[in-house]
C-alpha cells in the first residue's frame, strides 16, 4: 500500500508539475518523500532507490518556484543516497550517483556558487570515466557530456587555489 501510495503521489507531484503548478507539486512530492522515508526506514534495501529519486524530485520541484536553498537541501540529499547506494552496487547505482552529483554542480553553478560546484562537478566526471573505462559507449552518453559541462562551467568560476 505504502508503496503505490508514494508511486501515485510522485507521479501526480509531476502533472502539477508540468502543468505549472509547481507549489502543489511540491506538496504532494513532499508527502512521497515522507511516505518512502518511512518505508526505506523498515526495508532501506528495498526503498532507498525511490527515496533518493523522491528527494531528487523535490529539489526539481522546489527550483521551479526560486526554493533554492530548499532544492539543493533536497538534490544533496540525493546525491548523498545514491553515494550510500553505490557502496553496496556500483553497477546499478554509479551512474545515478553521477547524474545526481552533475545535477548538483549544474544547480550551484545556476545560482553563482561556482567554486562550491567543482567538488560535485569532478566527482561526476571521475565516476563517468570510472564507468567509460568499462564501457566506452558511456562517452557518447548525454549524462556524460552534461557532467563535462558542469565541470567546465564550475571550474571557469572557481578561484584559483
């Protein structure tokens, strides 16, 4: 029950969502978060995958409506849980580890927080060419070019030293 309950509220959260309705969706894509917390809290093995893309939900969510620190609460703690996931299986978890590291390092950077940005940015490239030396298609991939320009968008930004 708790599971479809999450499934739907998420799923609704992303219809305001598109439909610009950004405030209610982060309501209900709030309750999902709650909802799947409480589940992983009993089955992490089971659960903790739909909570960290919950988390990563809420923070696209919160950006819509200029939450941003709320957002990046929300997208580092998604970033942290995929971290937690790969630990224990990096062929499944790695590369929405880095997609959600790309994705905090692009979201830093939109808000001028570039030298904050490169330590997300560089993990996301060095799991990506972790995962190129396997599988080389892994280049042509969008997600890895997106992590390149999160890095060379944060890095023209840092200071030096």
């Amino acid at each position: 029950m708790g599971q479809g309950l999450a499934q739907s509220l998420n799923n609704h959260a992303g219809f305001l969502a598109l439909v610009g309705r950004g405030e209610e969706a982060i309501g209900f894509a709030e309750e999902a978060v709650a909802v799947t917390r409480k589940l992983a809290g009993a089955a992490p093995t089971a659960y903790l995958p739909e909570l960290a893309q919950s988390l990563n939900n809420v923070g696209v969510y919160l950006s819509m409506v200029d939450r941003h620190e709320d957002a990046l609460a929300a997208r580092r703690g998604a970033a942290d849980l995929y971290r937690h996931l790969a630990e224990a299986d990096q062929a499944v978890y790695l590369p929405a580890t880095a997609q959600a590291l790309c994705n905090l390092s692009l979201r830093l950077t939109e808000l001028g927080r570039r030298t904050e940005a490169l330590a997300p940015a560089e993990e996301s490239v060095g799991i990506y060419r972790e995962l190129a030396r396997t599988n080389p298609a892994i280049q042509r991939d969008r997600r890895f070019s997106m992590a390149l320009m999160a890095y060379a968008r944060a890095r023209s930004g840092a200071r030096p030293g």
